[in-house]
C-alpha cells in the first residue's frame, strides 16, 4: 500500500473564554492539522488519516461532517481529558466546556452547514452524585448551549445527528437505563421507539427529514433501520450478526458499521440498496459514522484510536 505523509507546518493561536448572558461557555484552541493520506483506492474511495496534532493528545475519532468540509469528533487530551474537535481549512478548534468532568468535557457528535454542532458533556461527581449525561449545541460564533434533558429523570441525552433545518436527532437513557431514539424540533422533544424493539437509537437525520438508526429486538439481535413519513424499513447487512447505521445525506446514501462472524467491525456503505464495506486500508476494524451530500465520509478506525475521512475519487 503506498503511503503519502503530509505534515503541515504548526502554529497555535488562542481564543479567550466566552461566556453569553445565560452563563454558557466555550473555550478553544487553533493548531494546524498533522494529517496522512493513504493513496490506495479501495471500491473508489481513498481515505486519509485524522488525528489532532500528537501536543494535543491522541485518540482522535471523527463523528459528523458538513458540505463545506467541516469535520467534528472527540480526542482524548495529554492529560487524560476528552475533548470535541471542529476541523475545517487544515485547522483543528478544541472544543470543551471548562466546568464539565475531565472524562467528558464536550463530545461532538454532528455538525450541519450553517456550522451549528451538538455534543454532550456531564458534571464532575462533585457536583452531580449521578454524572448525567447532558446534551449541548454550539453555534457557529462558538457560544455553547445546554439543552434540556430529553425527559425527567433521563440519565443520558446524546445528540447524533442535526440537519440544516436544525432538527436533532439521538437517544436518551430513561430513569430505568432504557434506550430511547429523541427528536428534537423547535425546543421540543418526541420520544421515537421502533416498533417491536427492546430499544431503539436514532443516529443521523437528512434534510428531507429521514433518519437512520439502529434497534435491539426481544431476542437481542441489533439492526438497523430508516424511518420516513411514518414507514420504517430495516437495514442489514448480509451476513452480518450487527448492522448500525450512523449518517445519511440528502441523496439517502447510509453509512455505518456491522459486525461479521468473527467479531470484527467494518465500515459499510449503502446505496441503492447495493451494500459495500469500506474498511481503512490495513485496520483491524473501521466505523463509519457520517456523509456529506458530496458522499465524502468521516469515522474513525482501531479502535476509535485514528479518525478517518474517506473521499470518493
């Protein structure tokens, strides 16, 4: 497999804490991106490494992307904090809120083309004996809202997925640690559970408004599934024993992940209703996790230890 390193030059600026009348905060860090390109072609995508700069941390893992290229995720810090990232132009923005636990300060999740992005994040111990997981957006000047729970007494709201109608998508843990999908639409909330499911997570949300998802049924076997205009339909991938679809654009082109046989995670796209694995070249295993309208994807691969952006050629 042929190797292209390219190493841009690094130079770091910083962005002063904000904090807008309603006690909301963000803090960030510019640094120039350390990048490598696999140049082999593999069922027409090539796919190129991303991982923050090694001053940063590791463990980089790319979730949500846009049509202008803007990619979000979460690292892992020197110091053993999880941060989120937005990467855009060769830059990489750090992104976390300064009274959040070390151990999650602000995962992104998503990121749509008004460069608006969701995330999550909890309370340090100290403060909440239950660590919930809360849910935040951020706007595209960086000012970090908290969004309401998705019901009382949730344990977790995770955000997945935001269209450009600034519709979000995800799941939420009840007070009995079931799984719930969530829309959230205009500061309102509708619980979603597939129908026949033991629990149900909703990943990623078009702008003609389908969503992509995955559910667990009585047996405990996971699949995936649209849900549109009241229709659902599963997704799965043949041969597998678990498919997870994460992102779909505005053409219907699904990505995600499945697990095979032998334990192993790849990479799948469908199209068509044509399944392909995309795996990182030479990974042990690959999740996908969202495509832009230009069928450019972002995941991450070994681990959820390198983020990936695969292009097709």
């Amino acid at each position: 497999m042929k190797q292209i390193i390219l190493v841009l030059t690094a130079v770091i600026s910083f962005y002063s804490c904000r904090k807008n009348d309603s006690n909301e905060y963000a803090k960030e860090f510019l640094e120039r991106a350390v990048v490598s390109v696999s140049a082999k072609d593999q069922t027409g995508y090539q796919f190129q490494t991303l991982d923050v700069p090694a001053s940063w941390g590791d463990n980089t893992s790319a979730f949500g992307n846009n049509n202008a290229g803007k990619v979000v995720g979460n690292y892992v810090t020197r110091n053993g904090e999880v941060h989120g990232f937005i990467f855009a132009d060769g830059q990489f923005t750090d992104v976390f809120i300064p009274e959040a636990d070390k151990n999650n300060r602000g995962m992104l999740a998503d990121i749509n083309d008004e460069s608006i992005s969701i995330g999550s994040f909890n309370y340090p111990k100290k403060n909440d004996h239950n660590q919930i997981v809360h849910s935040f957006q951020r706007s595209a000047t960086g000012i970090i809202t908290v969004l309401p729970d998705a019901v009382p007494g949730a344990l977790l709201t995770e955000p997945t997925g935001i269209n450009n109608s600034g519709t979000i998508v995800g799941f939420y843990h009840d007070a009995n640690s079931l799984r719930h999908g969530f829309i959230f639409n205009n500061g309102v909330y509708a619980t979603y559970d597939k129908p026949g499911a033991a629990r149900t997570l909703l990943m990623g949300i078009n702008d003609q408004g389908k969503i992509a998802g995955f559910y667990r049924d009585a047996n405990g076997v996971g699949r995936g599934f649209t849900f549109f205009n009241g229709t659902t339909e599963d997704i799965v991938f043949p041969g597998a024993t678990e498919t997870r679809p994460h992102g779909i654009n505005k053409t219907g082109l699904i990505v995600g992940e499945y697990i095979d046989n032998a334990g192993i995670t790849h990479g799948f796209l469908l199209q068509n209703g044509r399944y392909t694995k995309l795996d990182f070249p030479g990974s042990f295993d690959t999740a996908l996790f969202a495509i832009n309208d230009d069928g450019v994807i972002a995941g991450t691969y070994n681990g959820f230890s390198r983020g990936l952006i695969a292009t097709p050629n």
